[in-house]
C-alpha cells in the first residue's frame, strides 16, 4: 500500500516537474523568437516581437514555478537550518518532520484553496492581461494544476514521515 | 502588547522555529500569517490577499529571471565550458608554484560568468579540477578549500541569482548592480590566487607544477573558451545597454548555455531530465522563500517596524560606518548557519530603510549598489563557513580521501582574503562603484 502511494507521488511530483520544465522551454523559446522578431522590425519585411511576450511569459512561469513546488516538496528541497540535528535526540528529529510535513501540507492546501477562489474572481470579472488579453483565470488555472498536486504530494509526505516515526527506522534519502 | 513589540517578538520566535528545523519559507509563513492575525484580529485578511498573493507573486516579471538563470547555470554544467575554462586557465598559471589550484580559481571565475549559482560552479569545477589538483600531488584541504572558495565566484561574479533578489527587495537597478559586482568578483579571484600563492610558499607540500605551455598553444586554449565570453557579453551588456529586459537575457543565457551544451554532445535526454528537475527543486525553493518572506514582510509593515526602527537609528545618532561594520558582522555571524538567499529574503526589507537614512556621503542610488556588493560578499562567506557551508559540504563529499575537518581548514586562508576584501571595498566605495560611473559617463 505504501509502496503504491510512494510510487504514485514520486510519478506525479516527477510528471509535474517536467511539464514545468517544458513550459520553462517553451518560455525560453518563445522570448528568443520574439527578441528576434524585434531585431528584424528595421527591415520591415513582416516580422516583429511576439505580441504580449511579457504577459506569455508571466503566465508561463507562475505554471511553472507551481508546477515544480510537488517535486520540491517531495525532494526535501526546502531550505532548512539542521544545525542542531545531530544533537537532537533520534525521535525527536522524527516528530519534527511530521510536525513540518503537516505545517507544509496546511500552507499547500491554504494555496491551492485559495487560489481556486481566486480563479473564481477572476473568471467572473473576465479580467485579462494588459496586451496579450489572455483570460486571467487561466493562467491560474494552469497554476492549480500544480498547487493541488503540491497538497496531494505534501499529504503523501505527512504519511511517510508519521510511517518512519512509526517504525523509527532511519530516515534514508528519498526514493 | 504593541505592534512594535509583537513585531520585535516575531524575530526570536522566527529563529526558534528556524532552529527547529522548520523550512524557512513554512516558518516565515506561520510567523506572517499569526502575526497579522494578532495586530488585526482576524484572518479574513490574510486570508482574502493569499487568493491573488501566491499567483501575483509567482507570476511577477521581476521574479521570472531566477528560474531562467537557474537553468542557464545548469546548462553551462553541461556545456563542457568547465573543462575548456580550466585547460584555458591551466595553460596560462599551471607552470607556477600551486598554479594547478589557481587554475581551478580562474576557471571558477570565468564559470561564474555564464552561472549565477555558488552551488552549481563549486560542483561542476569540483569534477573537473579535483581530480587533476589529486594528480599533481596537492593536500586535500587546499585543493577542497581552493575549491569551495572558487565556487563562490558563480555568485560574486554577474550574474549572481542573490543580486537579483536583493535588487527587487532594495528596489535598485539589476543592471547597474551586476557591473557595479565585476570588480570586487575580479578582486575576490585575485584575492584567492594570492591566498593559494602564500599557502604553497609558507608550507612545504608535495604540490607538482606542469611545464610552461608555450603562447601559441595558450591563444588557442583561449580561444576555445569564446562561448563564454559570448554569452556573458551578450547576457550582462544586453541587459545594461538595455537591449533585452533582464527576464530577456537569462533566457538568451539559457539558450547559449542550452545551445552550448547540445554542441558538445554533453546533452542527452537523461542529463535534460536531471537539469531540469534540479531546476524544478531549487526555483520551488526560491519562490516559497519569496512567498513567505512576502507573507512576513506584510506583517511587519503592519506594525510599521522598519518604519520606526530606522528613525530610531536615526535619531540615535550612532556613527554610519559603526552601523555598517555591526550589519556585515551579523551577516557574516548568521551566515555560519544560514543559507544565503534566506538571509537575504529575511533581512534585506528590513535592514535596508533602516540603512539608506544613514548618511555615508553618497547618493541613495550609489549608496544602493554598493551596500548591495558588500551583503552579497558577506552572505557568500558563510557559503564557505563551518559549521554549516553548503560550497565545503559539496567539495568535500567529492573527495572521498579528505576528512571534513581539512577542509574546514583548507577554507580558511579563503575567508580571511575574503574578510580583507569586504574591510578594503567598505573603506574605499569608488573602487565598487568606479565602472558604473565609468560606463554611465561614457554611454549617457
């Protein structure tokens, strides 16, 4: 059971992490295309900088960067202080973990709720960008994609860590 | 309780969860959010903010340079510009005395330049300098030390992902902030190379030196190492003579590196996999720091803390400089245990107001670059600090011969080049701010 849960987090925070990725490719395309275009404007042959490049690119990353938050979480990527860890008592570190893990799964579910509302304002006030004129609510819609799977993972994190403060078994690298 | 002392009560309270472990960005999160609850008496506030603060800060132009400079960096470890760099550097110092050590310094500081991350230039010099420096017969704890040293350059020298941070935090000029950063980092290389010079003179070591190569073959070892130049060039020029936005030219930076990397055959799917996602675990860092010192730093202007803390320094009438000196201790105090860019993130919104009041005899603006320099070189020592120094960590997980200890000793002559430099370029602002004026005289 637990295997099965590891293995469905690890694919999920991994396949987040690389849609990311490709989105973070894309962005880095598309700019270079657009300072292109720019460049070629004095020649006047047709060619210009991608219309709202800036708006695309905002977009492109807040997916991104929420898209890339499971594997972080997932990773024990945060950055820490484990100064003291070594002269806390064994259990101790094990309960902190959970502690942490469920502070992080609060802060993730937090975002991701409250993001979900926000997409709601944004879809009933039709709000879009300045000159791209995206929809707004998609881009956090996009965005949530992430944020969710950032909750599921965090949640799948709070097992693991209650599981190895359960068996105290030592805490290895995450597989 | 006032506001002033909730907000002064916050800081112990911070350290302490931080201490415990707590993820720093999860701790100034929890801090911020029972902060504001406290001064307001509700969490509808807090509450209604987070449906567009996540999104609006995940989303902001300023913020989408990081992840792009993150992933240039780690296209330049792929890039095979590490070993071109070191034979480059090796051919022109390899024939001195502990000129192998200095060659790892200068390949350093030319990685620095397409990479903006100390971790990611320490690692990828480490593979390639480590084992030549074993070859010829260098102690471990100079060549770990020289090394962990070296990969400070990738932030010290432009572009340096903690400049941007402190660039939007302190709301000063990106651009002008990484020319105003290229002599001081020249300055740290050269402080290093002296360092390795003293140590191979001072104590009797084993250390080989290569025969002089010949200036035929040191003008094609340089030659070889254009795409570098290149593409620092295009990155740091375009942005300061304002051809592209700086979001612009970390992407161009991540297409050079990218591009450099499938040249050289480096790339396959599974390295773009590994790049990608070591890109994936350190932005998601970056920003939930950035969203939690957000969350904290909402707070504290709540209590309107940075506000009354500066007047009161103010008021108080304490010697600028004496101010400074005890700043840069704590930096470099905190940076012993601390990561970089949450020191930064933690400390930036507030010491900075509290800061440029005070009156050092220059402009705000040229008072913004050069305080800028000197945090970013004392938040770098603590990357090569005990007892936590991530560069040492890495360096020295590399080698599996030398204990830890040595190399927490082989660091040292490193931090005390570094403490000379930070006392040299505080003493002296012209010499940091010297370029930009430079420039700006010469473009405007």
């Amino acid at each position: 059971m637990y295997s099965a849960l590891s293995m469905i987090a690890r694919a999920l925070a991994q396949g987040m992490a690389l849609t990311g990725g490709i989105i973070l490719l894309l962005v880095v395309g598309m700019t270079f295309l657009s300072i292109i275009g720019r460049v070629l404007v004095p020649l006047d042959i047709g060619l210009g900088p991608i219309r709202g490049i800036y708006d695309i690119t905002e977009i492109g990353i807040a997916a991104a960067i929420f898209a890339f938050l499971p594997w972080c979480q997932l990773q024990r990527g945060h950055a820490t202080v484990d100064l003291f860890k070594p002269a806390f008592p064994n259990v101790m570190n094990r309960v902190i973990d959970v502690i942490m893990d469920a502070g992080m799964l609060t802060a993730a579910a937090l975002i991701a709720w409250r993001l979900f509302l926000g997409m709601q304002d944004k879809l009933r006030y039709g709000e879009t960008t300045l000159i791209a004129q995206l929809p707004v609510w998609q881009g956090y819609a996009a965005a949530l994609v992430g944020a969710v799977v950032f909750a599921l993972v965090a949640a799948f994190c709070v097992i693991r860590s209650l599981r190895a403060l359960a068996r105290s078994e030592s805490l290895g690298e995450p597989q | 309780m006032s506001n002033i002392d909730l907000a002064l009560w916050s800081f112990p309270i911070l350290l302490i969860l931080i201490f415990l472990r707590a993820p720093i960005a999860l701790a100034m999160l929890a801090v911020g959010f029972a902060g504001t609850y406290m001064v307001t008496g509700t969490t509808m506030m807090t509450l209604n903010q987070m449906k567009t603060l996540t999104y609006g800060t995940f989303s902001n132009y300023s913020f989408s340079i990081i992840p792009l400079f993150l992933l240039m960096g780690q296209f330049a470890t792929l890039s095979g510009m590490s070993a071109a760099l070191f034979r480059a550097a090796e051919s022109f110092l390899g024939h001195r005395k502990g000129g192998v050590a200095m060659s790892a310094i200068g390949a350093c500081a030319g990685f620095g330049a397409i990479c903006g991350s100390s971790l990611a230039t320490a690692a990828t010099m480490g593979q390639v300098a480590l084992p030549e420096l074993k070859r010829y017969g260098y102690p471990g704890s100079l060549s770990t030390g020289a090394l962990a040293a070296g990969g400070t350059l990738g932030i010290l020298i432009p572009p340096s992902v903690i400049l941007v941070i402190y660039a939007i935090l302190a709301e000063q000029n990106i651009e002008k902030l990484f020319v105003a950063a290229l002599i001081p980092g020249i300055l740290a290389a050269l402080g290093y190379v002296l360092a390795i010079s003293i140590w191979v003179r001072v104590s009797p070591n084993s250390a080989a030196v290569k025969p002089r190569v010949p200036w035929g073959e040191r003008m094609v070892a340089l030659l070889s190492v254009w795409p570098v130049l290149t593409i620092f060039l295009l990155v740091v020029g375009g942005i300061y003579l304002g051809v592209f936005t700086p979001t612009e030219a970390a992407a161009v930076g991540a297409a050079g590196t990218g591009g450099a990397a499938l040249a050289s055959g480096q790339m396959s799917w599974a390295k773009l996999v590994q790049a990608i996602l070591a890109t994936a675990s350190a932005s998601a860092m970056i920003y939930l720091i950035i969203l939690g010192a957000g969350f904290y730093n909402n707070f504290l202007a709540l209590t309107q803390l940075p506000q009354t803390a500066s007047v009161w320094v103010a008021e108080q009438g304490f010697s600028p400089w004496l101010v400074l000196a005890a700043v840069l201790v704590m930096y470099l105090v905190f940076g012993c245990i601390m990561d970089s860019l949450s020191m930064v993130l933690l400390t930036v919104p507030i010491i900075f107001p509290i800061m440029v009041v005070l009156d050092f005899g220059m402009s705000a603006n040229d008072f913004g670059l050069w305080f800028g320099i000197l945090v970013l070189i004392v938040v770098e020592v603590g990357l090569i600090t005990p007892p936590v120094g991530m560069n040492l960590f890495i360096i020295n997980s590399m080698d599996k011969d030398t204990p830890i200890g040595q190399t927490y000793k082989g660091a040292l002559p490193f931090v005390l080049t570094d403490m000379i430099r930070v006392v040299i370029l505080a003493s002296f602002p012209a010499i940091t701010l010297w370029l930009v004026w430079f420039i700006d005289a010469w473009v405007g």
